[in-house]
C-alpha cells in the first residue's frame, strides 16, 4: 500500500474519497457535535494543500438509492468544511457530467472542489465500471481516505483505484495502525465492551474477541439477545429473535463474557414512565430493559480500570434518554479515565463522547463503526485490498 509521502502532488488534480456521511440537524446544518468525520479528513486535505494540489472531495450521504434527494445534498457539509478549513470549498451540483468538467477545467493549484453525494448516481454502490471510469477522467491520483466507507464494494472506494495511480490518506493510514495494534499487538488484559443494538452486525467481532480478549462485556440492547438465549426473561426488550439461535452457539458460560447482572427497565422506552432497577431476568412482560444497573456498571468499572487495551463500540442503553445514560456515561468515563489504549469506535458512542467532551481521553477514536468491526474481526476490507 502506498501513501501521501510517496506521490508528488503538486500541480495533480487529486481525487480524494472523504467519508462526510454526517448526521444532518432538524435545520439541514451539520450539527458541531456531529462534525467529527469532517474534522478527521482535515489532516490530509492540509497536507495535500500543502503539497499545492488541485482537491477534487468525492463524498456520500445518507442512503438516496441512486437517485436525487434534495435532502441529502452534500451543500451543508461543504459550508461546514469550509468553516473548518478557513477557505472557500467550491461544491458542484453533480458528481459527473459536462458541467462539472467545464468547471473543474480551470480548477487552480490549492483549490477545494467538493462533487455531489456519489449515491445520486446508481453506478456508485453497484461498482459499475463506467462510473468508475467517468470519476477517474476527472483527476490524475486518486487518494482514499474514507475509512467509515472501506468495508463497501462501491465505485469510488474499489473501482476508481483501478484506474487511477492510488494511495491511503492520512486518516486511513492512522486507523490501519491503531486497529492493528489491537489485532496484531494486545497487551493484556484487553478488554473489549460492545453495546449498542444489533447483534447481527456485531457477531463476528465477538466471536473474535472471545479468543482474542480477557474480558468482553456486553450491554445495550444487543445484550438482551444474549439474556434471551441465556433463556432469561427479558419482557418486551429490543431483540433479534432471528439470531437467538446463533448466539446460543457462543460460549455463552465462558468466563471471558460478561452480561448485565442487574438492569435498569420501564415500559417506556421515551422516559414517560417510572423505570426500576431489578436483578438481570427479573423484567415483567410490558417492560424493557434500556439501560444496565449499578452493579453491573460497578462490574464493567472494576474490569475495565485492569485493562491495558481497551475496544469500545456501542452504548449499553438508551442514553439518548437521561434516565437510561448512566451506563453508557459510565462506561464512557471509565474508558476516559483508565491508562491503558483504547479505541473506540461507532456514530452513536462518538456521539455520545462528544457530549461528555472526553474525545480527548481516547487512545484513538475510529471513524469507521461498520469498518472498525470488520477490521477487527479480522475480515478484509475492499477499499484496502483495492489500495494494495
Ligand atoms: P454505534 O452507532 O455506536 O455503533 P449502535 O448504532 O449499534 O451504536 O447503537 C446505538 C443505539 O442503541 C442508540 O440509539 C441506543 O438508544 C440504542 N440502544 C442501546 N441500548 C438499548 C436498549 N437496551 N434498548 C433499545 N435501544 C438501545
Ligand atoms: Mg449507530
């Protein structure tokens, strides 16, 4: 794999692929809480200023479908960025096409161009080949910088590479190295605490850590899958019936894995009701479980104090909520807090460190969710293998 340091951009139209996938607010702005994917490609967009590159940003949002949604243009995210660079970011209403090759025509050394969100176009997720082509015809290099994005087979992450001399960004570049310490260098204890609520997509990356970590703690909803397999009672809790099965498969009674042991529950999951705390398997039938109780946060807190490397992805409740963040807020300080590396990864728990401004207390904050659980199950990674 190659990197910035091996090209010479001066001059080039560099392609870069950004991933901007950014929540958008109620007022179609990017929220500054929510601005960390943007902030995290600004390393490499300085360094190819730098370099007086001609920057070509391809980036997506949301999930159009390949067609136009006026919601999901990428205008907000170009203001944004440019608030966050100090200069102008040109932003195009199309990512192809003869207008925006008339306007890149003349595009000048140290001059940001961001393309519209690449999903308008079908042939982005369906990796067809002609797209990738007509993208490549608008720069001479291309640089991948879209860690959040790598884990998908699309054009702009596999295709264009094929056509064009390609190198990692700097963000990309950052996360190989920190994820692979966690896979290829754990100093033990390494304990891994995955939350949040899919289960499904999280299987394997626990499956992995079974092997690979002293502890694994699991809370959110994805638990109750768990505590439901367990053959607990779990009321009317989210679940994913339909992998019950499988997870009955884990070592569900390996000491390495530890479940809630007592949880927080209500029937209403918005906070309009009274919640109680009660001993894990103890949930009525109206009631769900939406947080992890006092003893199990003084659990996971003791453990997680031990570690030496420590893996976060998923909150362990509804902590959009304030009566059911104290688990995640736990969690969150504890990892804050302890000496040992950590990594932590996933939108909802970036999000959720944002709030409580402890970003600057992680070891590394991974932009990738769906990425860093792919990595670190130890799958590879299209957008990688295509740099290689
Ligand atoms: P991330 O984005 O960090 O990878 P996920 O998207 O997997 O995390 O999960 C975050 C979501 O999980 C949050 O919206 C949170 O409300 C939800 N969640 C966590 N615990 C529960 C629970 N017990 N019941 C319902 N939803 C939950
Ligand atoms: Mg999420």
């Amino acid at each position: 794999m190659r990197f910035l340091r091996d090209f010479n951009f001066k001059d080039k139209r560099v392609l870069v692929r950004v991933d901007f996938n950014v929540p958008l607010g109620d007022d179609g702005r990017v929220d500054e809480k929510e601005d960390w994917r943007l902030e995290a490609a600004l390393p490499t967009i300085r360094y190819l200023l730098g370099q007086k590159a001609k920057i070509i940003l391809l980036a997506h949002l949301g999930r159009p479908g390949g067609k136009i949604v006026e919601s999901l243009r990428l205008n907000p995210v170009a203001q944004r960025l440019e608030e966050l660079l100090g200069q102008p970011v040109v932003k195009l209403d199309d990512c192809l096409g003869g207008q925006v090759k008339e306007r890149l025509k003349n595009i000048q050394a140290g001059e940001i161009f961001l393309l519209e969100n690449l999903r308008f176009q079908a042939g982005e997720k369906n990796n067809q080949s002609d797209f990738a082509q007509q993208l490549a015809k608008l720069g001479e290099v291309y640089v991948n910088d879209a860690f959040g994005a790598a884990h998908r087979g699309h054009a702009s992450i596999v295709g264009l590479p094929q056509y064009l001399p390609s190198c990692a960004g700097l963000l990309l570049e950052k996360e190989i190295k920190a994820l692979s310490k966690i896979l290829l260098q754990p100093v033990h204890p390494l304990v891994v605490i995955i939350g949040g609520v899919k289960i499904s997509t999280k299987i394997k990356v626990i499956k992995n850590f079974l092997k690979q970590a002293d502890d694994l703690l699991l809370g959110g909803a994805l638990a109750n899958t768990v505590i439901r397999a367990k053959g607990l009672a779990i009321g009317k809790s989210v679940v994913e019936e339909e992998v019950v099965d499988e997870v009955k498969k884990l070592e569900l009674t390996d000491t390495k894995l530890h479940i809630p042991v007592d949880v927080v529950a209500s029937i209403n999951a918005q906070g309009q009701a009274p919640s109680r705390i009660m001993p894990v398997g103890q949930t009525e039938e109206k009631e769900m479980i939406l947080d992890i109780g006092p003893d199990t946060i003084q659990l996971f807190n003791r453990i997680i104090s031990q570690a030496k490397m420590v893996v976060w992805n998923g909150p362990m409740g509804v902590f959009e909520v304030a009566k059911f963040a104290s688990g995640s807020r736990a969690v969150a300080q504890a990892v804050a807090q302890s000496p040992a590396f950590s990594v932590v990864g996933g939108g909802d728990t970036i999000t959720l460190l944002e709030q409580l401004n402890l970003t600057n207390k992680i070891g590394h904050i991974s932009t990738g969710g769906g990425a860093m659980l792919k990595f670190l199950a130890g799958e590879k990674l299209p957008g990688l293998e295509a740099l290689e």
